[in-house]
C-alpha cells in the first residue's frame, strides 16, 4: 500500500461519533490517523551504514594497492605506450564528464567545490599526459560519489501526497437540486452540501445545520469544534454527526488547504542550500595549491614535479569528508529512532539557536484527557465519574473517550445506558438505573451557579463537560490535551546545548496556548494558521538565526519546509509533516531531539578533524611532490591514505549513544 493509500485509509476509518459534547472551540489530534508505524524502518533503511564504510574501506584499499604495485612493476607505463593518449582522454572525458560538468556549471557561477580540486589535478595529469593518472583519480572521484550518495536526501513526495488529501468533488445546489461537480468548477457564492462524515470541500461559511467539525490538521486546535450557522469551516476538514450548508468563500488553490499545498512548495524550492565545510574549505584552498604549483615549476622548470604537485594536493578526501561522516552518522541516529535526511540538516543542526513548536500532538499527547472532576452535590469523584462514563458509553466522540478512559482508569465497571440519545450541538442523554443523565457542554445548564474553581478551569482554556442527574447540574469535568512528560527536561537539555530561544506556535486559542506556555515558562503566539507559521520562521530567519521547528501535522508542514531543519514527530505525526520535514522522530520520544542536537555537533567536529588531517598529510605530500621526490602515480595513490584514516574517524559516530 502507498502512502496516498494509506492516509485515504485512515481518514475513512476514522470513528465517527454520535454526538457532539462541548461547545467550545479546539480539536482533536486527527494527525494520529494518518502515523506510520515506526518500529522497524529504521534500521531497514539505514543498517547498511556500518557494512557500506566497510566496503568502501575495503575498496579504496584494494585500489591503493593495485595502483602502487602496478607502479612499482611498470604496469601503467606499459599502459600509457599500448594505449593510444585519444583513448585514454576520451576513457577519461567520459568517466568523469558528470562531475566536470558540475564543476563547471559551479564555476560559472563563480564558486569553487571540493569536486573543483580533484579537476584541477585530473586537467594536470592530461596536459603532461600521463592519462592513467588522471584515469585513477577519476576513480576516487566516483568512489567519494558512491559514498555521497547514500547520505543524500529523500526525494520530496510533500506536495503530492499534500494533493492526494485534498477533496476532489463537492455537492453543490445549482437549479433547486444537488449536483456533484469537480471541486475546481465550484464557484464563490455557491452552496455546498455536506453530508455527516463527510470531508469538507471548500472554505465557507455555515448557513444551516450544525456538526462537530474536526480540523485540527488545517488549524491546530486540540479539540473538535462545533459547527452552526455562522460558524467558518475549511476544506480537508471532516464533519462528524450532523449535515450542513455552506456558503463557499473559497475552492480548489483558493482555500486555506490550497495555500498550505503551494506553501509547502515554495518553500521547498526557495529554501537556501547549507554550502558543505568542505566547499568553503576548498575556496581558499585551491589558491594556495596553484601557488604551491607555480613555485615549484619556477624554481625547478619540471613539469611532472608541478603536476605531481596539483595531483597530490588534490585529493578526493576533501569531497568524502563529509559524506562519510555523515552516512556514519545517519546510520547510528536511525537504529536509535532518528531518521535524517541529509548531511545538510545535520550541518545546519548543529549551528541552530532557535527552537519553534507546535502544539497539538507535539508537545501534548493529541488526545484530550479529564483532568479534574468537580462534584457539585456531595457525590464522590467516582459515582461523577461513573455516571457520565456510562452515559457516554457508546459515544465515539473524542471526549468521550476521556470520560471513559478516566472512569476504567480507576478501574470502574461502567453501566447499561438506556435510551441513549445524541443531541446535536449540546452532547448525550440517557437513562441509568432510573435516573436521567445528561453529558455535555455547559450550554446544557446555560442557568447554572458556577464555583470559581471551573471558571478558573474554564481561564485555563480547558474544556468542560457538565454532567446532569434528573436535569439537576451534579458536577463537572474538565478535559484538555496534556503535555508529554518528557518535555521540560527535553526543552532544558536543549537550552543548555544553544538553542535559547524556544517559542510556541500554535492554531489553538489563547486561552489553552498560554496555559502551556505559562506552565513551560516559553512565549508563544495562539491562533496560527499554516502562513502565519512559516511567516514567524522567516522572520527568525531575517534576523540571522537558525531555525529548527519541530511539528505533527498537515498545517505545520509549511514551517517545517522552510526551517532551517524541520523535525516532525514520526509515529503520531501525518505522513505530510514527515515528508515536509528533514529529520522525523521514528517514536514519539522527545528526548531524541537534543540526541540529534548532540549527534549533529558531533558530525561536524569530525568532519572538521577529516579535514583537518587531510590538509596535514597533504602539506607533507605537496613537499614530497614539489621536491621530485613523489612520482605522478604515487601522488595520485596517496590520494587514497586520507581516505583511510577519514573512514576510521568517521566509523566513531557509528557507536554515537543517548545519554
């Protein structure tokens, strides 16, 4: 099954629940439905990190030793008088016409890569004709390629899968009738008919009906939100029980969803690529090997001691330094639960001061759960608990499951409801034992006393759930999405490792946003929508900060798109944010993300050691070559030492641990 497959699954296999409970205004986490299973792809998909550095340890070496016993036994001069130089050029114009190309295209634009030394001493070899020369360094240079490759990102499936969500067709009324038509053929103005458990085509604004709407993919809130005349929806949102018609006040690219899609995209295609250490390293380096060149053919007049010299100095190491590092580091993160996607993120991981989150599903669990119970006529918490659990027993209502769950939790037997019956917008009814009972949003008892304690729940933006005996208020409830526990030490580790500046975002209200916050001591700001999100990445971003942004859902795929490093949460987050994000989380475990902080500041320590052992043997090869000492041959096999020794460095981040 595709991923496409996958989530069209599970939005059609979601519960449908029989009546709405609250009036307030929140959602539930729907991102669970579409998660992925993560217990194996890990290691799956990246275990060959281990056997790959072996393998290509074992090649360079075999190539090494080829190349210097064929020196040594005269093979390639042998070689170079059988083989006509036409041939061997063109041998060599084709093996490497890919990576000169490259080289050229960055050249024209005025930049010089690692690739770009490597050409230099390839161009060197040719022009005192020794091809077999540049024949081997062409080879190392595929070889440094090979090894690129498997640390190279994923292609980007965001958009596409972003457009498998979107609602194709609407129902729209046209000549007293119900027509179904192409969601892109319906017109502002128009009136849409949506059905109960039906997905909502369009942006609009309710004329009739009422529905308990789930859109917390496209606005963040944490709880589901009731839906009545007057009330906006947006597409891609589903309504549970209830029918409405809505007045479309935008369709297809138009609508919010539609922004998200094009978003999404252009963050993707404007997002600044991290230049490699390497790269910036080979800049100023080539200058001072073209220095080095020029001296040694003005001192000593030999030509082959001065290509020697542009042959030995430069090594494809400096284009494995990198790549190698990181596919070590690639394959310890993702037998941990970290699945990174490219050496880039990890570079620019470990320069990130800034730390942007979500709410629903990122920091909270996506679920609500009662969190207080308040009696209001002598009963104990558990007879409250007992007879709203059992009169919401076969609700499927995300509340009510937090009803149900609180009263089994302590280990209640919930009874027999009679009469069981939803009412619309207000909550459920049903008989217990004789007695009357009635669940659900305070609208139920709009006359009611209230204690300061629930109004003081209600000012922390939970939401509450009244519970009636014989149409007397008994007690209430109170339900809100809670934090995961791991998240204050996760956020002090963090802070301690650079990135002091933490700030919440979220679609959900003030209220419930500033109560997280409060309790985390971050600021935060409330009522987001997807634009509003990647806007407060950019404006990071202006002001000269790396940013990583950490998410669970379809609206926050455009912040994690345009961040410097986008994290999503992989098991309970959408298949959307995993694919618009750099480096998902394989289990919900906010602790991985300061081990991926750790693991990226540890990659680039050892890509800068790489680099820096590949500069000193090179010193000692550029003197060994300008004093005629190291013949051309020789000085392209001592290419490969460095390769060795940046293999043994890197195969230390495979054994990377959580502390």
């Amino acid at each position: 099954m595709d991923r496409s497959t996958q989530l069209e699954t599970a939005a059609a296999d979601r519960p449908q629940p029989l009546g709405p409970l609250t009036p307030s205004s929140g959602g539930c986490g729907c991102e669970d439905a579409c998660a992925a299973p993560a217990s194996s792809a890990p290691a799956g998909r990246f275990g060959f990190a281990r056997p790959v550095l072996t393998l290509f340890g074992l090649v360079v070496g075999l190539v090494l030793l080829v190349v210097v016993v064929g020196e040594w036994l005269g093979f390639f001069e042998k070689l170079t008088d059988k083989v006509p130089f036409a041939v061997g050029l063109a041998l060599v114009l084709a093996g490497g016409f890919p990576i000169f190309k490259n080289v050229a295209k960055a050249a024209w634009r005025r930049k010089v890569t690692s690739h770009t030394l490597m050409t230099v001493g390839v161009t060197a070899a040719l022009v005192v004709g020794e091809w077999p020369v540049a024949a081997v360094v062409v080879l190392f240079m595929h070889t440094a390629n090979y090894a690129e490759h498997f640390t190279t990102e994923r292609a980007r499936k965001a958009v596409r899968e972003l457009g498998a969500l979107a609602p194709t067709t609407a129902r729209v009324e046209r000549g007293g009738a119900e027509t179904e038509v192409p969601v892109e053929q319906v017109r502002v103005g128009e009136m849409v008919i949506i059905r109960p458990g039906e997905q909502i085509p369009v942006d609009g604004t309710v004329l009739t009906g009422t529905a308990t709407v789930d859109q917390a993919a496209i606005t963040g809130e944490s709880m589901p939100v009731e839906a009545g005349p007057g009330s906006r929806v947006y597409a891609a949102s589903f309504a549970r029980l209830g029918a409405l018609r809505v007045a479309v006040t935008g369709a297809g690219a138009d609508t919010t969803f539609g922004r998200v899609i094009a978003l999404v995209e252009q963050a993707e295609t404007h997002r600044a690529p991290v230049q490699r250490i390497a790269d910036r390293f080979s800049a100023w380096y080539l200058p001072v090997v073209v220095t080095v060149a020029a001296l040694t053919f003005a001192f000593s007049g030999d030509t082959l001691a001065t290509a020697a010299v542009l042959v030995v100095a430069c090594s494809c190491s400096f284009a494995m330094a990198t790549p190698v590092a990181v596919l070590a580091s690639v394959g310890a993160g993702a037998g941990q639960g970290l699945l990174i996607k490219g050496g880039r993120y990890l570079e620019a991981l470990a320069k990130a001061d800034v730390l942007l989150i979500d709410k629903t599903g990122t920091l909270t669990l996506g679920r609500p759960q009662i969190t207080d119970t308040v009696v209001l006529d002598g009963r104990s918490e558990d007879e409250l608990l007992y007879l709203a659990a059992s009169a919401e027993r076969y609700s499927e209502h995300p509340l009510a499951d937090a009803v149900r769950t609180a009263a089994t939790g302590r280990g209640l037997t919930l009874g027999e409801p009679e009469d069981f019956e939803a009412l619309p917008g207000r909550g459920v009814r049903a008989a217990l034992d004789g007695t009357r009972i009635a669940v659900g949003g305070l609208a139920l008892v709009p006359d009611a006393d209230l204690r300061p304690q629930v109004r003081a729940l209600t000012a922390q933006g939970k939401t509450l759930l009244a519970v009636t005996a014989d149409d007397k208020l008994v007690g209430v409830l109170a339900a809100a999405d809670t934090l995961r526990p791991e998240i204050p030490a996760a956020l002090a580790e963090l802070k301690d490792l650079g990135l002091a500046r933490v700030e919440l975002l979220t679609g959900d209200h003030q209220a419930t946003a500033a109560a997280l916050a409060g309790e985390l001591g971050i600021p935060y700001r409330a009522g987001l929508l997807p634009e509003d999100k990647i806007t407060a990445v950019r404006q990071y971003q202006a002001a000269g900060h790396k940013v990583v942004m950490v998410g669970d859902g379809v609206n926050d795929a455009p912040a994690l798109a345009q961040a410097d490093v986008g994290i999503a949460m992989g098991a309970a987050g959408s298949d959307i944010a995993i694919e618009a994000a750099h480096i998902a989380l394989m289990r919900d475990d906010w602790t991985l993300v300061p081990h991926a902080v750790r693991i990226a500041r540890r990659t680039a320590r050892a890509i800068r050691l790489n680099i820096g052992f590949t500069v000193g043997y090179n010193a000692l090869g550029l003197t060994a070559a300008a004093s005629g000492i190291l013949p051309m041959m020789l000085a392209a096999a001592a290419q490969s030492v460095p390769d060795l020794g940046i293999l043994a460095n890197s195969a230390r981040l495979l054994r990377t641990r959580r502390t």
